[in-house]
C-alpha cells in the first residue's frame, strides 16, 4: 500500500466477535483516558447534567499580530493598564486602583508630557526632524529621560540640566540615553542658576536659530533676520526649550490621553482620583476631563512634606512650614519624595486649581513605609511619588463609601529610587524610618 493513501479498515461478516469486541472496547476506554485527561490537564470539572460545558480554565494573554504594530517607539505610550491594589482595597472595602505609568517605553508618566510638547513643537514648526537641533529641559529627572528617550526616536538631542542631589539611577539612565547632563546646585526659582531658568537660558543661547517656548512668548530668537521663512535659517540647529512647568501641553497630554483611559477602563465607574503634583499638569488634565464626564468625581491632591501646594488647596497660601528660615534640609523642596512638591504656582497647576476639591499632606515616613509595604504584600516595587499617591488614597478611602473607586497613578518604579528611598543608609542619615509597619497601621486606625 503506497503511504500516501488512507488506510481504510472494513469490518466483513468473517470479522470474529472476539476481535471486534476488543477493537470497540479499546477504542472506547482510549477515547474516555484521552476525555478525562484533557479535563484534568484544563483544570475543568466534568460537564452538569442539564448539558451546561464547564468554563475553561484561564490561559496566557493571545497578543495577535495586529496588535503589536506600534509605529516607533512614540507608539507604545500611552494605554496603559490599570491595575488593582489588592492589600489596600481588600482592607478598606474600596477599590484602589492605579495607572501603570511605568509600562510606558521611557518607564514613567512623563513619557506622555513629551512626546506631547514634541509633536507639538513639530506640528508648529518649531523643531524639524535630524537637523542637529537640541531640546533642553530642567527636570528632576523623569521627564528628562522621557524627553531623551523620545527625542533620539524623532532624531534630535538632548540637554538636561538637573539639581545635584537627585537620585544618581536618573543620571546614570540619560547618559545612557546619550542625553548631554547639566547638574547644579539645589536652588530657588529666583536665582538665574535654578535648573529650570539655566535650561532656558542655555537653549536661548543654542545655534544659529534658538527657540525657547514661554507663555507669553511662544518664540524668542536672537533677530527678526533669523526667521524660519528665511531658506538660511529654516533647516539651521535650534535650541527648544520643553518648559514643562509652563507648557500648556503638559496639561494636554493628560487631558486628551490619560483622562479619557481611565474614563474608558473603568466604564465611567471612578468616584475619585488622585494625584500628586510638580508640574501639575497630571492632576490638571485628568481632573479635567473626568469633571467634564462627571462632576460628582473627587480630584485630590497627594503633597509631600516641604511643598506648599498642599496649603495653597486647602487655605489658598503657597506656603508650608519646612519654609521657614533655617529648617530646611535642602534649597528646594525638602523631601525625599522626588517627582511631586513644589513652592511656585505653574502654570499648569493653575490650570488644575479650579477642579481641585481636598488634599492630603503626605510625610517622607508615611511615603517610605507604603513603598516597603507595596513590595511586601502586592509585589510593587514603585517609586516614591506612587507611594505618596498610595497613602492619599487611604486616607480619603476613609471619607468615602465602601465599593467606591479611587484611581490614581503609579508614575515610576521603585528603580530609579535606589540610592535614596530604597537606601537605609542614606534614609537613616536624613532621620527618616522605614517600616512598613505604619501603614498597617494606617489602616486598622
């Protein structure tokens, strides 16, 4: 018989009975073992009577090809998932929920921020593509890798200029990137020398053709003969100033980008959210949005000790207590939490004010503690203005009825945080505990 043709096995009336009682009772109990072994490898439980298939037990995540087409790496930011705090919401009765930011290419939330301010700047003509032209930026640190990151995608470079004190993994992570790092000395926003007016500065300084974004003026340049409609000039090295602080795009990435996901992920069912603020222009664009879906839902601001944003919501004073002459640790905001606090109005933060309805001063401990804790008992190893975000949340999940849904955003991981929050030494030089124990505490108070 050639091997390509079926084999066909007739049973004539010269079959013996035998023979073929063995042949039905094999075939039946290797159907049956084959049956059951498939139910119990799924993890199943055999069928009901009224005829009901029993439910299949979960498998991997099918990703199909379709899906993963992003164009560049500017493709993946944005939607990403929310995930639930499963310690926290088992213990309060609320589901606390937050947006996994670090998901992004670039690690943070920032990511958003931008590639927003470049497409925009790029739309507007204020940056063209692989011309040798640099962004520069004054950042703490998450923006600046973001805007790196996405700047060597869209072939510009870098300038990022930054305090001295900030954690070393962010500085260690623009390198990398290839981001040219400026580090100056903590200071305050009326010194020529804070990081914010340096980067400024030097972008105005940059190239034949600087360009720096402002409020009030959307381009400065050296003189009217260097404009952009000038062949000489148009495809010249500029220098663009991101200003985060400031940029209304800020505001924007949030507002048409992260409001409507978390809108859209919790099928309009979030009662409050929740976030901190440097630039403010996170907790001004989602706020935004969700307000314009829902008024009824509560924005809180999560503040950490030696900001005075916290004041400024709730007794309308920019002030806080750390302040005063004499107290402070650092010349900034004194507090390990990086990312969030800040002592001047922004632009965006004004933009967020009106939709603000409480908030909640967070302590370095408390900050700490909920950090050490996630890790223990969820497995989240975030980063310290997510831990600050955490502990907001259950203090107004307090205030709020059981089965409600508080969101908020985990903006960074906990690896951009190892020499300072994740380091005990350095915690116990600056007098600030870390048990985890707090915020059990927290929670049976």
């Amino acid at each position: 018989m050639h091997w390509r043709e079926p084999f066909i096995w007739s049973i004539s009336d010269k079959t013996p009975l035998g023979l073929l009682g063995g042949v039905v009772l094999g075939v039946s109990l290797a159907w049956s073992s084959s049956a059951l072994m498939n139910l119990l490898f799924a993890g199943g439980t055999p069928a009901a009577d009224d005829g009901l298939q029993a439910e299949p037990a979960p498998g991997p995540i099918e990703v199909h090809e379709d899906e993963i087409q992003a164009k560049g790496i500017s493709g993946l930011v944005g939607n990403t998932p929310l995930v639930r705090i499963n310690s926290l919401s088992d213990a309060l009765g609320i589901e606390i929920l937050g947006k996994a930011e670090w998901l992004n290419p670039g690690g943070s939330v920032k990511d958003r921020v931008a590639l927003k301010i470049i497409d925009n700047a790029e739309r507007e003509g204020h940056l063209i593509p692989f011309q040798g032209s640099t962004i520069f930026e004054g950042t703490v640190g998450s923006t600046g890798i973001s805007i790196a990151t996405m700047a060597k995608a869209r072939g510009y470079n870098t300038t990022i200029v930054m305090p001295d004190d900030v954690a070393d993994e962010k500085h260690k992570a623009l390198l990398a990137l290839g981001a040219r790092v400026v580090k100056v000395r903590p200071a305050s926003i009326v010194d020529k020398k804070q990081f914010v007016n340096l980067a400024r500065e030097m972008a105005l300084e940059f190239g034949e053709v600087p360009l720096v974004h402002s409020t009030d003026v959307e381009i400065t340049r050296m003189d009217s003969a260097t404009s952009s409609d000038d062949p000489t000039h148009r495809n010249a090295p500029r220098g663009f100033f991101a200003d985060q602080f400031e940029n209304k795009a800020n505001h924007d990435a949030h507002f048409e980008g992260t409001g409507p996901e978390i809108w859209r992920q919790t099928n309009g069912g979030v009662d409050a959210f929740v976030s901190g603020a440097g630039t403010g222009g996170t907790i001004a664009g989602v706020g935004a949005y969700l307000k314009s879906m829902n008024p009824d839902i509560k924005v809180v601001l999560a503040d950490p000790e030696g900001s005075g944003l916290y004041n400024k919501v709730k007794y309308g004073v920019l002030f806080d207590k750390k302040e005063k002459e004499g107290t402070k640790r650092r010349h900034q905001v004194d507090t390990v939490v990086e990312g969030i606090g800040i002592n001047r109005l922004t632009n965006n933060f004004s933009l967020a004010l009106p939709n603000i309805d409480d908030a909640y001063r967070v302590t370095d401990t408390e900050a700490v503690a909920m950090s050490r804790y996630l890790v223990g008992h969820d497995g989240l190893f975030l980063g310290s203005s997510s831990a600050c975000n955490l502990v907001a949340c259950v203090r107004l999940a307090k205030t709020m009825e059981k089965g409600s849904t508080i969101v908020t955003i985990l903006c960074d991981s906990g690896s951009r945080h190892y020499s300072k929050v994740r380091n005990d030494d350095y915690l116990e030089k600056a007098g600030i505990p870390h048990d985890p124990s707090i915020i059990r505490r927290l929670l049976a108070s």
